[in-house]
C-alpha cells in the first residue's frame, strides 16, 4: 500500500485530478481535459478542440487494440 492510499478516506469514490489544460483539480476528466476546458475549446478555440478530438480518438484506438 502507498502512503497516498493510506491517506485516503476508505469511502472516498473519486479523487480529483488536475486538468492539463487549466490545472484545476476535476473529478473527470477527458484525454486530461475537464469539462469547462472541453466547453471553452468548443465555443472559442475550434483548432485546439480538433487537435484534442484526434488525440481522444488515438486514446480510443489504442484502448480497443
């Protein structure tokens, strides 16, 4: 057991992670991306959202080989 297992609370479901995008801490996240980062690269950052798009269908691809 690691110590950052220790530590947690046993009825602790999630954990946050930090989004790669903005860092802030996210319950889920999507190829490392939270959710208001997916909404804002949707509605003013369409170059960067179908960047992340080919780098979620690779994730896919690679998850089902």
């Amino acid at each position: 057991m690691t110590a950052d297992v220790a530590e947690r609370p046993e009825d602790a479901l999630a954990e946050p992670v930090p989004c790669s995008r903005c860092s802030n801490a996210a319950l889920l996240t999507i190829v490392g991306r939270c959710a208001d980062c997916i909404s804002d690269m949707g509605r003013n950052f369409p170059d960067e959202r179908e960047a992340w798009k080919q780098e979620l269908t690779r994730a896919i691809e690679n998850r089902s080989a």
